[in-house]
C-alpha cells in the first residue's frame, strides 16, 4: 500500500506532535491508532457476501449468521482498543552500533490488563513477538543500521491483533534519547606510528604490530595508562607494575580526516579510520584524530577511542537513518 | 510449531463442514478434502514428516480443475462453485505453512459453514454448524493469543459470543429484510415435493417421503378434512404420457410478476391462514380452493393458482384467504379450448369406451357420473405400489391393470373427459394434513395427491376426486389407512416416527419435534417482513412508516447500549490504590506548572525539591499529599479520606494558579 510510506502511516511532523518523544509512555487514545487489518478487511468482504447470498436465496439463518459475524467484528474493535489502552512501555537507550549491524532498542512492556500478542517492529523491518499477559516483559525492538551517525529514535511502531485478528491497533512510540550509529569498519592496514598525514588511500603498511599478549611487566612510571598497571601484583603487594605489551609503542599514531574529503571517499575513509581505531584501542595504543578543524589529543582510553568514534560517525552526517 | 492447536482445530473445522455437504460435494471432491486433512493431521502430530511437494500439488490442482470444469456444467453453477472453492481448500490445507494460509483458510471454512445453510436449515443442522463456527472463532482466537490457556481462552469466547448472540438477534428482528436484489443461479438442490409434469409413477415416490411439505395456521375455524384439497398446480397438457403445464401459463405467469395482480371475484365465507413452506426450488405455492394472497410477493392466476414471486430456495411463509363458497367459474374460451386438447391417437380402447360412454350419456353431469361409476364398479384398488404401464398407459391401467395410485386415477378421469368433449384439467397438490394443536395443519409430502376438475357452463371448474371413489379412506383417514392393507406406507423410511403413531409416547414426542419445528420454521427460517410488521403492530399498536422507522432505531439504540454496558464491564480496572492514583495526579498538575520529577528522584528528594522551589502555599498543600501517600506506603494506610484528597488536590490547582498569577 502506497500510504505506507516507509512503513509510517502519518508524517514525522504530525506524529512528533501528537506522541511527544519520551521514555515513558502510557499508551491512551491519543497515542492509538485503530482500523480494521487486512484480514478484517477480508472478513467484512466475507460478512457483505453472505449477506448478498442470503437476500437472493431468502436464506434467513445465512442472514443471521451474517449479523453474528458482524456483531463479533464490532466487538472486536471495541476488544482489541480496550486491551491495547493503558500498556506502559519504557524505551532504553540503544548501545551505539555499526552500520550493517542490528541496532536493539530495549524496551520494558508493563502490560497490567494487556492480553495477546504484541508485535513490535521498526520501519517494517524485523518484526519482534511477544506475548503479553499481566505481567513486565523486557524485549528490543530490532533494526539494521543503514547509515552512520547520530540520529533520534527512529519511532517504534507497537501493534496488537487481539482478539481475533479483525482489527489492528497500533502506536508509533519513540524516546528522546539519541541512536548512534558508527561506520562500518572495513579492513585496512594499520599506519606506522610515524606516519605524519594520512591521506585517503595512503595508508602505509606497519610492522605488524597486532600481538595482544603482554610480555613483561616494569616498574610503573606516571603518565602511563591506568589500566596497563597490573593490579593483581598489586594487590599482592609487588609495588605498582604497568604491563608491557609487544608491539606497544609509546609513539602515537595520527590518523587524519582531511577537511575536502567527501562523498564515497570520504565513507571509505571514516570506514578504514573506524577499523583502525578499533584496532589500535584493542592494543591499547594511543593514537589522536584530527576531524578537518577538529582535533582529539593522542591518548589511548577506552574513552577517547569512544569519542573519537562518535565523532567519525557524525563527521559530515547525511540525513542520517 | 506452536500453533498445533488450532491448525488441528481448523483442519477439523474444515473436515467436518465439508462433510456435512456431503450431498453437494462431489465425492472425489469429499475424497480429496479427506486425504488432505489426514496428510496435515498427520503432520501435525508428527506421525508423518514429508509433505507433498508443491510440484506435485500443481500437477495435481491442474488435473482437478480439468475434471471439475468437465463435471461442472452437470451439477450447475452455485454447486460447481462451491467444489471449486472446497478443492482449493483441500490443496490449501496440505500446503498450511504461514499465517496467511491460516487466514484464508480460516475464511473459507466460515464461507463454507455459512452454504450449508442453504441446503439444511433444520434445528439441529443449525446448532450443529453454529457449533463449527464457534469452533472456528476459537480457533482464530488460538492463533492471535498463542499463551493463553484454554479456560482462558474459551471464557474470552463465550464473553464475545454472549454479545454476539443478541446483537445479531436484534439486527434480524429489527434490520428490513429485503427482496432479492437480483436472480441467482439455480441451487441443484435434492428437493423433494411435486414436479412440474405430472408421471402417474411420480406421485406414488413422492408420497414415500414423511417430510414436512407445509404448515398451515388457521386464525378462527379449521376446515374439515374432506374439504382440505391443497391446489398447488393446474395441468393442462397431455402428451399420452404425463401431463404437464402449457408453455403459455409459464408466460401468463412471468407478465404476471411484472404487471398488476390478477384478482379473482370472490364472495361467500372465507377462511384466513398463513402458510409456512418447505423449500422446493420451484414457484408453486399452496391454497385452498379460490385463494387471494394477503402477502406482498404472492401472485394470484387465472388458473386459481398461487405462485411466488421467487423460487422457494428456502423456507417462507405467506398468508392467504381461501373463499370456499366461490366457485372457480371464471375461465377464458381460450382456457376451455386448451383444457379439450388430446394427443392425436394413442390409447385405442379408452377412445372406444368415451365414445360409448358418451353416446350412453347425453349431459355432462350423466357423462361424469359414469366414469366415476366405472371406477366405482370395476374393482379398481388404490395402491402405492402400481406397475409399471410404460405405453399406452391410460389403457392399461383402465382394462388391464386397475391398480394405481391417485395420479392414475386423475390422469385417466381427465382423458376421458376429455374424450368426450368436456373441458377437463389435472390439479395436483395435496390432500389432508395431521391436525396439530392451535389449528394448524401439517401437511406431509405423503399427503400428496392429484384430483380432476371438470367444467360445467353453469357452476364453472368442478373438482371430482376418482381416488376417493375407490378408496373413501384416502379422503377421509388418509394415506396411511389407505394403504395399510399392503403395509406400503412409508417402506423407504422404516424409521420415521410417523410409523409409530399408535405407541402414544413416540407419537407425542413427534407432535412436540412438530411443534419445534413449526415455531422455528415460521418464525426463524421464515421470518420475514409479515412477522416483522406484526411484531411492531404489537408494540405500537399499527405498522405506520414512523412506528417501523421508531422500532429499527430503537433495537439500534439497544445495540448500542448493549455495546456501552460491555464496555463498562469490561473496563481495565485501575490496579493503584487511590492515596497512589492522587499522588500521582498531584504531580500531574505540578508538572504543568513547572515542577517536574526527574526519573532519577525518589519522592522524598522531590518532596525536598518543592520545598525549596516552590512557593509556601502550595509547598503546605504538596505537604499534605505526600505525608498521606508516604503513609500509605509505609504504614498501609492512607490517612485521608478519598473525598478529602479530592478537595487537597483542588486546593493545589488554586494555589499553583493564584501564586503564578
């Protein structure tokens, strides 16, 4: 069906309006949508030929049955608005992804008087069941990541088909917190800690640096990473010791994003830059970023190599997912 | 698979529908369905793992197609329809993988329930296919809600049942119910009662069925039994063989629909009485001697005969008024014409004896007196066995045979007269009926009968009855003494209660099965916009325009309040208790003003928050709020009546306001 556009019934706009992005939400009539699915649509066709049938051929208990049909399909959009009115849903925040992977969305559904199925599903994609019934239930709405960056929520479409599947009863929730969304990482060979400027498609060839292994251990000097310190000596009372690792270098590494760089060179960069970082943080090697005009300080934290890959994926965002 | 349960449900649903058109459905279609329900069946419990490959299925699809198109202009239309549609049901129900192949199966199962309504609409059909389609619901309602347990489910059910049920009642009483909206092809339905020709051997298959052909409600006196002649058809051919309606009252039948209605003159007493009739696929209706119609889609003929407007496809009931004391004298000369018609030659012997007879006899009244004298005389014996008289049949039944059961007699009585010159037509229909309580009369289709009307100049057609010249207890016992001395009576049908009328218990148990099934016959199978107007006649008092246009909107109106009281019912219950539900609102109606909880604040933090925040008068009333709910979470129990919670709560409302202002 052509009004389902990117699987969204109503505009962004629209909806933005009428269910405010939260993390929380009760779902009441104005967050509801209700009309008659296809099955129910089929139903109604079935419901109209019976009654068609039973004036040609006179046929009263046709004619009833007809009505009764009809009665249950009333019911059932009465059923099926009261069952899905009152749901609370909690949306969590989703943990940053990389695009082609599955962004999970978690959610917590108190469902107190909510009975059946309920489908939830992102932009039509993968669609997740769970079966409700006086109880918390803690599910993820599921989607893949298509492009880099940092974006809103994409809104959660929650649906339910209760009773008898005559009528779908649906809401398009989302939060306030942001979805982050990192390259994709694509194997390249990591730069040599000299290496001054890095142009796309220059990347030169290292030593191979990749062993994980440390192989000694030396007395701590300030100035070296928190987590290299070999806390298990410590603690048994051998003085601080910071761990040592082949290939370690004290160097850093600069890895460079020039500022005219665009379009699919650009992707192809952020791509290699983001398989690189990922590389040199699992060293534990310090390397600094410089974004165009940005520039993040060599360090080799857990931290940093977050930020710096927060910032490859909103450097120059497109529309984003 | 989780959904074993109702696939199973639904496989069983679809089995036993088809079985129950088991008359309809050609067999290999029936064999086919069946083998497919044992594949999935099988499938479903695991006992078989492979399933038919779909090449084999469209190899296999295609070959029934051919075969049903081939059969399909045999058994008409409708009927090849629904084989078409129980086929692919069958080849549906092997390939029953997704949840849209259940949806549609699920469909036309409903679709197929809902047919066989038009081939069985006794009591105990309807309960038994009423219970297929509830079984149906529940197994949708299986496939929708795959947790739930069957109590669960099956109270969820009977709730939406319980609603169902009385709405649809009331959309029935009070929705009009319309004519058909245009013709529909022809049911190829096993309908038992009178043809439209008339073959003597006919009558006698005919009258070995004990099923119901009419009821008839009198509204003050009942006729007397000799008196009970039914017409149901005039006929006026005779082609040596059987006897048949002439091609142009078929005409004069159809202007008839379309222009204004023939109107018989009629005086005299009258009786008044409505008609509940048994469907039979053709247009004939039932009346006692010159009838009019009271109901709308009821025509009247020249021939005093009563026709519908439609096919009795299903049961209907019309209303009549029967002026005994009329003669039928009304009659074209083209009528009389007709009614002399013989077939060029044929039946020598019987063309000797009108000769004779009619030399021997100068008036018409001389001339048919003689023939029923010869009946009378020529030990002539009403059997429901006769034999089998291929040619000259009027002959061999007269000289040879002269056994024979009342079509014989009519059929012959009618030649003759012809023969010698008097206009004479054979009517056939039914005589008699069993009296049930409240004057009404259930006529059986073993009550059928033909008789001969002759004319006279002066009183018109005149009925003379043959049979009852040889066997007097037809007329005044019926068929059943008739025929008692060759224990004839009903021999297909050795279980049929009406075999037992002497064992007084069976015979009362009949009578109430009679009971039931006229009461449903007439006002559920038959209902229509006779019984509906009389209903508003008897709550208003007259079926005016308004009253009818009040008593719709008014079942509407019930409907509706129906729907609100379920509704109410069945509203979430709000699980917090009230100290809990007005705290909450009391942070509602801060929240607008400005004073929001943060997810990460625990009460008292918000508490301290106020306090600091917010202006003393409405920090006193927040206070009081929060110490009632902190009561009540730590102390179980609220200190505030709701009523006074509910005037805090207004008391905030005033002082956000007035502080803000």
């Amino acid at each position: 069906m052509k009004i389902f556009k990117n699987g969204r019934f109503f505009s962004n706009h629209w909806l933005n309006k009428r269910i405010p992005r939260q993390d929380e939400i009760t779902l009441s009539h104005r967050h509801i949508f209700i009309l008659p699915s296809r099955f129910g649509a089929s139903y109604v066709g079935l419901c109209i030929l019976l009654f068609v049938m039973a004036t040609n051929f006179q046929n009263n208990l046709m004619l009833l049955l007809c009505y009764f049909l009809v009665g249950i399909f009333l019911l059932s959009l009465f059923r099926c608005y009261q069952n899905f009115v009152g749901l609370t849903l909690r949306i969590q925040s989703a943990s940053p992804v990389f695009v082609g992977e599955t962004v999970t969305i978690p959610l917590l559904i108190k469902a107190e008087s909510t009975l059946g199925q309920i489908k939830m599903s992102i932009n039509n994609q993968t669609a997740v069941f769970v079966n409700a019934g006086n109880s918390n239930i803690t599910t993820a709405a599921k989607m893949l990541a298509t492009y880099r960056g940092q974006t809103q929520c994409p809104r959660i479409k929650i649906e339910s088909f209760y009773p008898l599947g005559l009528f779908h009863c649906w809401s398009m929730i989302a939060s306030d917190q942001p979805l982050l969304v990192y390259p994709a990482p694509v194997k390249c060979p990591i730069p040599a800690a000299d290496v001054t400027t890095l142009k796309q498609g220059e990347t030169q060839s290292a030593p191979t640096q990749d062993k994980e292994e440390y192989y000694q251990l030396r007395p701590h000097q300030t100035g070296e990473p928190l987590h290299h310190i070999a806390w298990k000596q410590m603690a048994m009372g051998r003085g601080t010791l910071t761990k040592q690792f082949s290939g370690y270098s004290s160097q850093n590494i600069r890895l460079i994003v020039p500022n005219e760089l665009t379009g699919l060179a650009l992707e192809k960069h952020l791509s290699e830059l983001t398989f690189i970082i990922l590389i040199l943080s699992q060293q534990q090697q310090p390397f600094s970023l410089q974004l165009g005009d940005k520039f993040f300080d060599a360090d080799n934290t857990e931290w940093h190599s977050k930020v710096c890959l927060k910032a490859l994926a909103t450097w120059k965002q497109n529309d984003g997912i | 698979m989780a959904s074993n349960r109702q696939q199973l449900l639904l496989t069983c649903c679809l089995l036993l529908s088809c079985i129950a058109l088991f008359d309809v459905l050609l067999i290999w279609v029936s064999g086919l369905l069946i083998i497919s329900g044992i594949i999935r069946i099988s499938l479903l419990r695991h006992t078989q793992k492979h399933t038919i490959t779909q090449r084999t299925l469209n190899l296999l699809a295609v070959l029934s197609l051919v075969v049903l198109f081939w059969y399909g202009w045999q058994i008409g239309l409708m009927n090849s329809m629904l084989n078409l549609l129980v086929l692919a049901c069958a080849f549906k129900l092997i390939k029953l993988e997704n949840h849209k192949d259940f949806l549609q199966l699920s469909l036309s199962t409903l679709f197929i329930i809902a047919c066989g309504f038009m081939f069985y609409q006794q009591i105990i059909a309807v309960v038994f296919y009423s219970l297929l389609v509830i079984a149906l619901l529940f197994a949708l309602q299986s496939h929708f809600q795959p947790n739930r347990t069957l109590p669960d489910l099956s109270t969820e059910l009977i709730k939406q049942i319980s609603f169902a049920i009385p709405v649809s009642l009331l959309l029935f009483i009070a929705l009009p119910h319309l004519p058909p909206l245009w013709q529909m092809p022809g049911m190829n339905q096993a309908q038992s009662g009178l043809s439209d020709t008339l073959n003597p051997g006919d009558l006698s298959r005919v009258a070995q069925s004990a099923e119901l052909a009419f009821s008839a409600e009198f509204q003050q006196k009942l006729p007397t039994r000799t008196q009970l002649y039914w017409r149901a058809q005039v006929m006026e051919v005779f082609n040596g063989k059987q006897w048949s309606r002439h091609p142009y009252r078929l005409r004069q039948q159809q202007q008839l629909q379309f222009s204004q209605h023939y109107n018989p003159r009629v005086f005299g007493e009258h009786y008044r009485y409505s008609v509940v009739a048994q469907p039979t696929g053709m247009n004939l209706l039932y009346a006692l001697d010159v009838a009019t119609p009271v109901s709308d889609d009821v025509i009247a003929n020249p021939s005093y005969q009563l026709t519908s407007k439609f096919p009795l496809v299903s049961t209907i009931s019309y209303e009549v008024i029967s002026w005994y004391q009329t003669p039928l004298d009304q009659a074209s000369s083209f009528d009389l014409v007709l009614n002399l018609q013989l077939p060029p030659n044929g039946n020598p012997r019987a063309r000797a004896f009108a000769k004779q007879l009619a030399a021997n006899n100068p008036t018409v009244q001389q001339k048919i007196r003689a023939v029923l004298q010869y009946y009378k005389q020529q030990s002539f014996v009403y059997s429901l066995q006769p034999d089998v008289m291929p040619d000259n049949m009027v002959d061999t039944f007269l000289f040879e045979k002269k056994k024979g059961f009342c079509a014989h007699y009519a059929a012959s009585m009618a030649y003759l007269l012809r023969l010698m010159g008097i206009p004479a037509r054979v009517v056939t229909g039914y005589m008699g009926g069993e009296n049930q309580s409240g004057n009404r009369i259930n006529v059986y289709q073993f009550d059928a009968h033909a008789w001969v009307e002759a004319w006279h100049e002066d009183k018109g057609w005149v009925r003379y009855d043959p049979t009852a010249v040889v066997s007097p207890e037809r007329l005044l016992y019926g068929l059943e003494q008739a025929v008692a001395y060759e224990n004839s009576f009903l021999t297909e049908q050795p279980f049929s209660l009406m075999k037992f009328k002497s064992v007084r218990w069976l015979n009362q148990l009949r009578l109430a099965f009679a009971q039931m099934d006229y009461w449903w016959n007439s006002w559920v199978v038959g209902f229509n916009q006779r019984q509906q107007l009389s209903i508003i006649s008897a709550i208003f008092g007259s079926a005016t325009l308004t009253n009818i246009g009040l008593f719709t909107l008014g079942a509407l109106g019930i409907i509706l309040f129906i729907v609100a009281v379920y509704i109410w019912k069945n509203k979430p219950k709000s699980t917090s208790p009230v100290a809990v539900k007005y705290y909450l609102h009391a942070l509602k109606i801060l929240k607008k003003h400005g004073y929001q909880r943060q997810y990460s604040q625990g009460p008292e933090d918000y508490y301290q928050q106020i306090k600091t925040s917010s202006p003393l008068p409405v920090f006193n009333v927040f206070k009081r709020l929060h110490n009632n709910y902190m009561h009540y979470q730590y102390a179980g129990k609220p200190s505030m009546s709701p009523k006074r919670l509910k005037a805090e709560l207004k008391q905030l409302k005033h002082v956000l306001r007035t502080s803000q202002s």
